[in-house]
C-alpha cells in the first residue's frame, strides 16, 4: 500500500538514548530539558525571537486567538484543514470566509477589505501546502484598519521568503508537528511571535495560568507538552534538510512524468523557497479527479483530496457561495510524497494517472 503520507520515524537506537535520560530523571513533563532544548533550536533555525512548544496545533491557534484578545468577526480561509475555522469557532468568534486566489490557493487580498466590518478584528491566514500568503497586502490591509494578523503555518516548516523564515510574518504564526507533517514531534505544535508582550502572556495561557506554584496570571489552558514529544523532535529536526531534499527529488520527478497533462499547481512567488510538504495538483474537472483517484485506489495507491470540502460549506458556518475554493476543493489531489517512497514508485504512480487522466 502505498499511502499519501508516512510518519518518518528515526532510528529506534537514538531515540532510546533519550529514553533513557527520561527514565533516569523521571522528568516526563512541565518545561523538561528536552522540551526546551528543541525551542531554543527552533528560534535558532527560524530566526525568531520567541516559540513555544505547545501540545498540538490546534491548540496553538485557539491559544494564538485568545492571546490577542480577538472578539467578534474573523477574516479567514475556506481552503485550509478544519482546525483553521474551527479553532476560531471554538473561542466564540465568527469565521468570515473571503475566497482564494485561484492561483496560489492562499487568500485572495483584492477581496478582503470589502468583507472588513465594524466588529472584525483579525485575519487569519493560511499559508496551505507551505505557499505563502501575500504577506506583504495582508498586513498593509491589517495596519489601514487596526486589525491583528496570526498566520496558519502548520505546512510551512522550513519556507522562507526574502531569505527570512515565513513565520516572521504576522502577529502571531503557529505550527503543527503532526506526525503525517514534514518536522514532526508525533503531536505537538508551536506558537511563534517577535512581540516580547504577547509572549509574556502566551507562556503563562499555555501553562493554566501558573505564575509560580501557588500563584496565576489569567485565563490559561494545557498547551504543554512531554519530553517524549520533545526527543522525537530531537530526532527528527537533525534530519530536516535531507528531508526537504528528497521530497524535492521526488516532486520533480512528478513534474518530469506529468508534464504532458498540463495539471496546474499553486504558483510560488519568485522569493519563495518552498518545502515540499505536499505535491497539489489540479485535475481539469471533479470527473476527471474521481477516475484517476478510482485507478490508483484499484492498485492500493492512495492520495487525499486535501481539502475537500471547503470550510464555507461547514454545519457551523455560515454557507456562503465561494466560487473559487468551493471549484479547487473539488478538483485538487494530493500526490504521495514522503521520505521513503521511491522513485520507481513515483514513476508507477504516473504512468496510472497519465493512462487515467486521458
């Protein structure tokens, strides 16, 4: 079988090393040795001043919301995983949906200010499949009507534009570290911002509050994580770039075998170095999709219609028509990539959509 995604999991040998400096200390959670040291490698790698290591990433948002003090209407995505409306449902706010750009499949900001109401108070983006959001009309649109930013970066590990890590964008960024993501820590997540204020109040929200043993500042909630979490981090993070560079090889060799079929992909900006996380392709009709997804079924091949359905058509939402997303969302498939799918494989995968497709 040959699935969308697979975990990369390290050598058992070196995360038994850490194991066993768990078992020796019995320090499993609160703030363990572990979990600091990933963060402090983190920043390094992103170059950001302040990251939190929290339990998942969708915790990171609903921590990330609650932090900036966000009410009322939300500006966000229809094309993103259900977290992404959800998180902002789940703090008593209203998802209001403006449609994608049909080419980078990120938020369309021409169509932004004309969904700005009296009670909106943020933008929350998505940078799906690691594609950067317009960062740049985003928070000029944000500073003109004194709104928040806070970006859903949980596919962007690794990207950068202009040479800076994608993240410093925004008030606020938040990760997911999934198991099926590139960088993983099997669950876990990460809140991310330069503003030294916000941080002082995010660590204390993602720890009940704690101000010491016996003493709270605020609302908080259990953002926390464990070591195990934080050694799988260890692991995984001395292999990021190999990573990156296989999943690189392999979508090229996509782009080699389908290139007679014309499929279009999101359009990265010429300042973008990308991460490979997924490889979206975008099927002429929905018909066509179903009968390529039928013909890798048969052979036990299988990819994801990421993201299918658009959040708009949500039971919690309001169903508002959008045009663009709601057509991607039906059209859009998700390829395998992952570390050890081999090249013969991606090869295999293209022949069956070439023959499919036609």
């Amino acid at each position: 079988m040959i699935p969308v995604t697979k975990t990369y999991l390290p050598p058992l040998s070196e995360y038994n090393k850490y194991l066993k400096k768990i078992w020796a200390t019995a320090w499993v959670t609160n703030n363990g040795l572990f979990v600091r040291e990933l963060e402090k490698k983190l920043k390094e790698y992103f170059g950001v001043k302040h990251l939190f290591f929290v339990s998942n990433g969708t915790v990171a948002l609903q921590i990330a919301i609650k932090a900036l003090g966000l009410k009322g209407e939300i500006i966000t995505t229809p094309f993103s995983y259900v977290a992404t409306t959800s998180s902002i449902a789940w703090e008593n706010c209203t998802p209001v949906f403006v449609d994608i750009d049909s080419s980078t499949f990120t938020l369309d900001t021409k169509l932004i200010e004309r969904s700005i109401t009296e009670t909106t108070s943020a933008i929350v983006a998505t940078h799906v499949y690691g594609i950067p959001c317009d960062v740049e009309a985003i928070q000029k649109i944000a500073d003109k009507h004194k709104l928040k930013v806070i970006y859903d970066a949980a596919h962007s590990f690794g990207v950068t534009y202009k040479g800076k890590s994608i993240l410093h964008h925004g008030d606020i960024s938040t990760m997911s570290f999934h198991a099926t993501k590139l960088f993983h820590t099997g669950e876990g997540g990460s809140i991310v911002t330069n503003d030294d204020e916000l941080a002082h109040k995010i660590s204390y929200m993602m720890n009940f509050g704690h101000k010491g043993q016996e003493n709270f500042s605020g609302i908080g909630i259990n953002g926390k994580t464990s070591e195990l979490h934080g050694a799988m981090g260890l692991c995984v993070f001395t292999r990021i770039k190999e990573l990156i560079e296989r999943r690189k090889l392999l979508s090229e060799i996509y782009d080699r075998k389908l290139i007679s079929l014309g499929l279009q992909k999101p359009v990265l900006h010429k300042d973008v170095v990308h991460n490979y996380s997924y490889y979206p392709v975008l099927f002429p009709t929905e018909e066509k999709l179903l009968q390529v997804r039928d013909a890798l079924n048969a052979q036990q091949i299988f990819p994801r219609r990421y993201f299918y359905p658009s959040l708009n058509k949500l039971d919690y939402v309001d169903n508002v028509s959008m045009p663009v997303a709601d057509d991607v969302s039906k059209r859009v498939f998700c390829l395998p990539l992952y570390h050890d799918l081999s090249e013969t494989e991606v090869e295999m995968i293209s022949k069956i959509i070439n023959i499919a497709a036609k």
